[in-house]
C-alpha cells in the first residue's frame, strides 16, 4: 500500500507520493520500533491517529524502505502503565484498514465540501 501524500492523483499512486518522504517529518514524528523476534529496528513517521470501538490507533509510514508502505498499529498499555505499540492482530487487520479508509474519505469529502463553500 502506498502513503498518500494527501494531493490529488488516481488512488494515491503518483510521483508525489514517494517524494521526499524522510524529510517531510519532524523529528518528534518519528519512531523506530524494534521486532521482538529478530531485534532488528525498523524507523517510521507517525503520520496519524484515529480512534475506534474504544481503542486507539497509529497510522505509521515506513522510512527505510524504498517504497514507504503505511502501517496501521494499535496504542496499548503495558503492565508498567506505559503506552506502546503493537502490530494488530491478523483477525482485525480487514476491520480496522477499511475503518481508517472510511475516516480518510469522510475527511476528503469535507475538505471538498469546505472549498466548495470558499469558491461562493
């Protein structure tokens, strides 16, 4: 799946979208996140949040791959109280993808509304 750099272009898939991706965050919006079974450290740009059914979302973009791929991580809490995150489970990828999809087309749908309202 590819980010999207959020301007218009058929299904996100256009030259922009794979533009200067690392320098296009700040460094308080990246993360690196280490795999539990290998210990090798993946870095990511956390580009979103969103919450659903109670639970709270981070949309995450890959920064050391040649095409960035978004990734959808759920904020847990740790036995010690603190906030991490965790891969989601196989069962509710489907749900929570097509949740944010839905989030991102409303959001579409009002920003075209509100420069419908500007050109009047």
């Amino acid at each position: 799946m590819l980010f999207d750099c959020g301007r218009s272009c058929e299904g996100g898939d256009c030259d922009n979208c794979e533009e200067g991706i690392e320098g296009t965050y700040d460094d308080e919006a990246i993360i690196t996140m280490v795999d539990a079974d290998s210990g090798e450290e993946y870095q990511f740009a956390l580009v979103d949040d969103f919450e659903y059914k109670d639970e709270s979302y981070c949309v995450l973009v890959t920064l050391d791959e040649e095409d960035p791929e978004m990734v959808i991580t759920k904020v847990v809490k740790t036995d010690d109280g603190e906030e991490c995150l965790m891969s989601l489970e196989e069962d509710e990828e489907d749900e929570i993808y097509d949740e944010y999809d839905r989030l991102c087309a409303e959001a579409e749908l009002e920003d075209e509304e509100d420069f419908s309202d500007e050109e009047e």
